[in-house]
C-alpha cells in the first residue's frame, strides 16, 4: 500500500470549505484509494490461486514427465516449477531405466556428468512466431517490421512444430516475436501446446495486442514485459529503444498482474539503463511482479547496427554481478539472467560448484535450447543468424567441429532445417556445429575453470565483434584482461593460463522453469 497523504498537505481539495470538512474529503479520498488496492489484492490473490489449481490439474492429467539422458534423467516439476536433473541411481529409483538393448547408459563415465554430452533433445524451444510489430525499436534483435517477413508460418505450421518438438521430449516454449500478442491464433496455439505436454511462456512488448492477451494469459506458464527503463526524468526507455513506450507497456503489467501471478519484466541492459538496474528491481517489486530478467545487448537484427552505442561497456560489465546482487537483496525478487551474462558472474570467481548447482550455464544454444524464426528456420537460440549454426569449411585457421557423442565427422553445409524437421537434424553431425564445438577452445577459454559451464561466452557476440562464433567471447572480463597481459607481453604463441584446471561436474542441478 502507498502511504497516505497527510490532509494538511492537499491543497487544492475544496479551499472554500471549513479545515474539518477538507480533512473528512481527504480521508474519504484516501480510503477509496485505500479500497481500490486492496480489491487490487484480492483479485491478484485470487489469479495466483487459479494458476495454481491450474497447474495442478494439468500436472495430475498429464502426470510428471520424466526424459532420459546419458547422465540419468531430467524431471520435470510443474508446482514447483522446476527442471530436475537427477543422476542414474536416482533415475531408477523414479523406475526410470532405458529399455533392454538401449546404448544410452552404455558409458560408465557419462553417469551424473551434466554437460559431457549433447542432451536427446532441447529443454526449451524459443518461437519467433511471427516477425511484425509496429513498434520498430531501435536495437530490436529480430528487426521486426509492421509487415513481418513474407514466409510466416500460421497455425498449422506451429501446431506441426509444436508436435516435432512433443515427440523429442522437449519441456518448455518460449513464445514471442515480433508482438505475438496480436496473433487471433495465439490462444490455440498455447492450448495445443498443453495440450501437448509443453509449457508455453510468452514475451511481449506490452504497447499493442493486450486486449487480446488478457483473456487468454492463463493459457501461460510465465508472462514476461519488455521493459528496458523507465520513464520521465532520468528515465531511460526512450534511450534505449527510441521512443517512450513505457506507460503503455506499464499498463501493460498491471492489467496482466491482475490477471496472473506468474508476470515478470524482461530488461535488455545497455549502457544507458545500466544505473537503473536497482530502479528497475524496485519498480518490479512495486508491482509484485514474481521475477526480472536480465539480458545482455545482443548485435543481431537491427542489433547489429546499434551495438557500438548501446552495448555495455567492460567496466559495467565487471560491475554487473555486484550491482545484481545488491538489487535482489535490496528489493527481495527472484533474478534471472540470460546464459551470455555468465562470463560476467564467472569474473568474480565464484565456486564453479555453485554456479553448477544454481544451474548457471553458458552459451547451450543447439544443446539446452533451440530457436526458430517465423518462417520456422531453425536455429541454434533465438539471437543467432541461420549462418552461425553451419559448418565453417573455408576457415583454415579452425578445426572442424567435434560435434559429440552422437556425431563422428562433420559433414557440408546443407539448407538449414526448419522446427519440422528437428528431430531428424538434431543428431547429425552438421547440426549446430559452431555451437557445439565449444570443447576445442582457444585461449583462454581452454584452460578456464568455468569452461565446462560457460562454454566460451555469447557466440552472438564473437561472431559479431570477432568475426567468427567459436572464438572467446571478446566482452568476457577474462578474455579482455588475457589479451592485454598478451599485448604486454608480446609473447605471440601462447597468453597466459586463464584459471586452475576444470573442477569435477557437480551433480543434479535444478533448473527453474
Ligand atoms: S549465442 Fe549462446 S550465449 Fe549468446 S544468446 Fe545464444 S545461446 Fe546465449
Ligand atoms: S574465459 Fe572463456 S570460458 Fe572462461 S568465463 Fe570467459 S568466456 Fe567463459
């Protein structure tokens, strides 16, 4: 609840009237306030009870789904929302096994080691379900248009996806675009996915298609707004997309909060609205909104041109971590950071067995997630161009992939797939070859301790900056700080050891969904 003002500091409430009678109006006045907030609450109670039902009953008609990996199995949790990953003796004490003549527990060795291999199948599938948005933000990662691309797919094709992907065992859906709040077919697909035993989740700028999201958000596991500042003085929404969405898109969260429990902000830090990060938390936590997101500035779409002036520079960087952790305690709500802030967290020197356990990885694009563009084309996350997912074959200064367990050569360059096929492409050896070959890493990525988890930094970034994906993140602190004792140096063949060798894995990590 807002503090009351003091009846004595309104002025401009009836002046003509006797002080008593201006202090009962004050009151009056203060108290409806006072009523409409906590109709407020009743009714954001009552959304939280209903998702909870909800999540319920579809964890009792669908029962807890379960997926075998190499390491063991991996749990899916609905109420608490969660992705447990357990080794094989806890697997079999689930009576989870491979069936006789199955190879997947073959090696001893792979037993709880989470990360030796490429997962069956992702555990989350990023849809860019339609390409068009009127808001033409100026560092929007999928250079969305009012008209979307020509080769959208409708319905059918996502209901084909979404089947593709069921059939691998994947658990999650991450759904956006483009504004995908404006699609008639939005509430059917998110249906079908349920139906289908996905959870859908959704991102949405929240400046167009609210009214039709509102009846249908319950169909969501998680709700996230875009929001990459706030407004007024000092305000930084303006600044970083280029106009001032940020009434529509606070309205936007409110009417969604009232709706659902389950609402969150997403913020794309850069540099300007690096120093709102605590205002951003506090502003979460004023809407009680369950969770915030922080995700770094990628150079993709209409990214790439506004990179050198939004991208945070090394020394927020360094001050990321420090600065998060002062606004979570600070504020008391859940953080998320996206998987290209790790490098970030790893230069603190956290214990890697911690990170482990928290389930912070790295770059797992075309290993833990995949994406897709509206025309379906597939890819290895959300931000990475189709280009970025092929073998490279003319680089003679790289070794060609080791693209894991399931793969023995690299093989041409073929068309990339789309989400149809994906479970055909998932286990050939071209598939994500710049993504997966995180194991042959240069310095000093290769002899960093965190190596295992972080898997190099962004390949969004490396390409953009380096020229090529499976070089070292150039932004990691690490990185930067191994290039400049290089320099000082001038040793020319090998830098310096970044770290102490890789530590074991830990085992059972939780991933919350
Ligand atoms: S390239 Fe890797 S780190 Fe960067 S956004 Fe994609 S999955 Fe995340
Ligand atoms: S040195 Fe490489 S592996 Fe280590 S934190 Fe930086 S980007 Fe990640």
């Amino acid at each position: 609840m807002t503090a009351a003002k003091p009846a004595s500091d309104a002025p401009g409430w009836f002046p003509m009237l006797p002080k008593s009678a201006r202090i009962s109006l004050q009151r009056a006045r203060d108290r409806v306030s006072s009523w409409r907030e906590a109709l407020d609450y009743v009714a954001q109670a009552r959304a939280r009870t209903r998702t909870r039902l909800r999540n319920i009953a579809w964890e009792l008609r669908h029962g807890r789904r379960a997926r075998l990996e190499q390491f063991g199995a991996i749990i899916q949790l609905v109420y608490p929302r969660a992705l447990v990953f357990v080794d094989r003796a806890r697997a079999r004490t689930l009576d989870l096994a491979p069936p006789p003549g199955s190879r997947l527990w073959a090696d001893a060795g792979a037993d709880g080691a989470v990360g030796a291999h490429t997962l069956t199948a992702p555990l989350e599938a990023h849809l860019q379900i339609t390409n068009r948005c009127d808001a033409g933000c100026r560092g929007c990662y999928t250079a969305a248009t009012p008209r979307g691309d020509r080769d959208e797919w409708g319905l059918a094709d996502w209901k084909r996806a979404v089947d593709a992907l069921a059939d691998m065992g994947v658990f999650h859906l991450a759904l956006g675009g483009g504004e995908s709040a404006q699609l008639p077919w939005l509430g059917q697909l998110a249906r079908y996915a349920r139906h289908r035993g996905l959870v859908p989740n959704l991102t949405t700028s929240g400046l167009a298609g609210l009214a039709q999201l509102l009846p249908i958000a319950d169909e969501f596991g998680q709700i996230n707004v875009s929001l990459d500042g706030l407004s007024g003085d000092g305000g930084t929404y303006a600044a970083v997309r280029g106009f001032d969405g940020f009434a529509r898109a606070d309205a936007a969260v409110r009417a969604l909060r009232k709706r659902k429990a389950e609402i969150g902000i997403n913020v794309v830090v850069t540099r300007h609205n690096f120093h709102q990060i605590d205002a951003l938390f506090a502003y979460a936590r004023k809407r009680r909104l369950n969770e915030i997101e922080l995700l770094r500035f990628k150079p993709a779409g209409r990214g790439v041109r506004a990179y050198a002036a939004l991208a945070c520079t090394d020394e927020q960087h360094r001050q990321f971590l420090p600065r998060l952790l002062a606004a979570c305690k600070r504020h008391r709500i859940r953080a998320r950071v996206d998987c290209s802030y790790t490098p970030m967290l790893a230069h603190h020197s956290p214990d890697p067995a911690l990170l482990s356990s928290l389930a912070v990885y790295g770059c797992t694009g075309g290993d833990f997630l995949v994406g897709a563009k509206a025309s379906g084309q597939l890819l290895a996350c959300s931000f990475a161009a189709p280009d970025l997912d092929r073998p490279d074959l003319d680089r003679p200064d790289l070794d060609r992939p080791d693209p894991g367990p399931n793969n023995t050569a690299a093989a041409p360059a073929a068309p990339a797939p789309n989400v149809h096929d994906i479970g055909a492409y998932w286990h050939t050896p071209e598939a994500f070859a710049d993504f997966r070959s995180w194991r042959d890493a240069e310095e000093p990525c290769a002899s960093c301790r965190y190596h295992t988890l972080c898997r190099g930094g962004c390949k969004v970034v490396s390409a953009h900056v380096r020229g090529h994906a499976r070089l070292p993140d150039p932004e990691c602190p690490r990185v930067v700080d191994w290039q400049r004792q290089r320099a000082d140096r001038d040793s020319g063949e090998s830098g310096p050891r970044a770290d102490a060798p890789t530590p074991p894995r830990r085992r059972l990590p939780i991933l919350d969904s």
